[in-house]
C-alpha cells in the first residue's frame, strides 16, 4: 500500500482540531533542537533517518503502534523513505509532503477583534513565530507587517471583501523578508515605513510614517496613531488603533522585549529602548492590548489562538519593564540577546532594497526559527 502525503495546512487542521498528532522528526539532532513543530497537543520525537537506513532495531522501539505517524523532514524525501519503511512494518504513517520547507511557509489567519465597525485579523506564520496583521473597516483595509508571502494577504482581502489601501511595516525586518513593498505594488496601495529605517535607500518607494502620524481605514475613522518605538531598531514604530490595540512590531513582546544589538549598537539601542518603555510605553493604559509581531514560544498563544496579552499582565510578568534604573536595564537588555537571526545581515538588505534575490534563495534564507525576541518574563 503507497503510503499517504499530509500538507502541512492538513496537518496544521488536524493539530488546531485538538486531535492528538504524533510526529516522528528524521532530521539530524542539531537541526531538530534548533527549529521543529510544537504544540500541546503534539508528542514528538527524534530518529535521524540514518538509523532507520541501518536496521537499527532500537530505532522503532518509541514508536507507537496504536495511532498515526507523521513523519518529517527538511523537504520531504527523507520522510517518504522511512513513512515506507514503517509502512511495511504495519504502522499507521503518513508524511509531511514538502517537511519543513511546506510548515515554514504557512499562515493562519485568527480574529483577534470584531466590533464597532472594525475587525482585527492577526495573521500566524507558525514556523517562524512571526504576526502581521490586517485592519477592516467598510471595506477597506490596512495590513502591517506582512510576510513575503504577499499573496496570503491578497487572499484574505477576497475572503473579508475588503480592498488594501495601505501596507506598513513596524521596523525592518533582520528575521525574514518583507512582502510590504510586493504587496503595496501587487494592490497599488501605499507603502509606509519610517524614514530612520531606509536611510540611503533608493530602490523600494514608500511613504514615511513620520510623515503620517495618524492613518485612517474605512468610513468609522479608525485611527492608526504611529509611535515612534527606538531600541529594536533605530526607526521601530508601534501602531495604536482605536485607542486600545498596539500592534507593538518587535518592541514589546508578550514575554520580553526586542533585542537592541542587530546593527552592533547593543547598549546605544538599549538606552533607546529604555526611553521609548518609560515614555511612551509607560504612558499607556494597562488595559491596553499588546499584539506583537513575533512571538517566540508556543505557550504565548492564548486559548483563542492570539498571540497578545494586556499590558498591564505583561508589566507583571516582565521584570525588566519595572526596572527603571536604566544603567540596570540597559545592561540586563544589552547582555541578553543570544544566538543572533540566522541570515539577518542579507535579509536586511533584501528588506531596504539593496539587493534582490531569486525565490530559492529568499526561502533559504527564512529557515528555521526568528529570534528577535529578549524574553524576560
């Protein structure tokens, strides 16, 4: 019996149904550590494909016989050959199609809002942790922080009925490539990013934030108020919608804050970020809710699939945003980024435009896990 293929969106449709998944990861130890698919309702394990290859008889002692299998790897072959393998075993076993590779491209759209004219949708890259999002209101619509993928946000447009009138991004981006300026061109929409953020580029058109402090979608006027938000980057901006919802790009996170070293200026862009959480952020309502444009654990999304929490939970959470000395904060912020954004030097320059890269090598690019995140909580 040919054994079956699972997409990722099946496999993504199974997990989100509350259907227990066992997943079997053929890739090398290192790879899986770094970067695999989680979720509470996932049992994983780790078998390098190898030891499949080599009869090796303590390889299928883990595996269960009573439920369904997913095996996957990097980009599929690996784990169509053992899926046989165990098929010929008589174990239940289907495999991710194109691995890795397919989970790390997809998106899943969640309603974080709908009310009073306007409806918030937060859109997941689950792979990558990383959120952008798509404000309606009478039929127009705003998208921040969009992924390369721009036609995931053409889609969701068509579905909501919905015309894109204009694409911003919070910062530029270090952990994957930008669909804002594809997405602005596709629709004929205006592309808006700070000008501290494209300093010396050429290339992409766009409208400055700083230019247009209040934006406006749809006939209830819902306001869009850009904040200035330094630290992660020189030009981080925050968007304050309706007095209630700051999409907070990668300044503030639901478990930490955004690391301040990726342009080599740790501790310069700490006592940035310093001033931006005890002026603008400490200015704001603690019923206030944060939607961030990464997250970095699973655990931070709620029950209702959103990734966000209120700021007030989060100021209690998070140590560092109590901490007001700032010498203390700019040393606990400076010295706790880690393992820097695999590839961030080259996607940032993809992401201003200085240098354009075919498909393969801007999906080669993305891989594994962002990490734009300090987490302090």
């Amino acid at each position: 019996m040919a054994v079956m293929e699972m997409s990722a969106k099946q496999l993504h449709n199974k997990i989100k149904n509350g259907k227990p998944v066992f997943i079997l990861d053929v890739r090398n130890s290192e790879d899986y550590n770094d970067w695999r698919i989680e979720h509470k309702h996932i049992t994983d394990i780790n078998i390098p494909y190898f030891d499949f290859l080599d009869d090796n008889e303590d390889a299928y002692k883990p595996l269960p016989k009573d439920m369904e299998i997913v095996v996957v790897c990097a980009k599929g072959g690996s784990a169509k050959m053992v899926a046989e393998i165990l098929n010929e075993r008589g174990y239940r076993v289907r495999y991710l199609t194109e691995g890795m590779l397919e989970w790390s491209q997809l998106y899943h759209p969640v309603i974080v809002s709908e009310q009073d004219g306007m409806k918030i949708i937060q859109v997941n890259r689950l792979a990558k942790g990383c959120l952008s999002y798509m404000i309606i209101s009478d039929g127009q619509a705003i998208v921040v922080d969009p992924g390369r993928h721009y036609e995931e946000y053409l889609k969701l447009a068509e579905q909501e009925q919905a015309t894109i009138i204009r694409v911003m991004d919070t910062h530029l981006h270090a952990d994957h490539i930008s669909g804002g300026p594809e997405l602005a061109k596709y629709t004929g929409a205006m592309y808006h990013i700070s000008r501290n953020e494209m300093q010396g580029a050429d290339v992409i058109s766009y409208e400055a934030l700083e230019d247009n402090q209040e934006i406006e979608v749809g006939d209830v006027r819902v306001k869009v108020l850009a904040i200035p938000t330094p630290g992660h980057t020189p030009g981080s901006v925050s968007f304050m919608v309706n007095d209630r919802y700051l999409l907070s790009g990668d300044t503030i996170f639901v478990g930490g804050l955004g690391r301040p070293d990726l342009g080599g200026k740790a501790r310069e862009w700490a006592q940035s970020l310093y001033d931006t959480v005890f002026t603008h952020i400490a200015s704001m309502s603690d019923e206030t809710l944060v939607l961030p444009t990464h997250y970095a654990d699973r655990k931070e999304i709620n029950e209702q699939g959103v990734v966000g929490a209120y700021l007030g939970d989060i100021r209690i959470a998070n140590e560092v945003l109590r901490m007001q000395n700032r010498e203390q904060f700019t040393e606990m912020v400076a010295g706790a980024s880690g393992a820097t954004p695999p590839n961030y030097e080259e996607i940032v320059k993809i992401n201003r435009g200085d240098v354009c890269v075919p498909s393969d090598v801007a999906v080669a690019l993305e891989i594994g896990p962002n990490r734009c995140a300090v987490h302090h909580s």
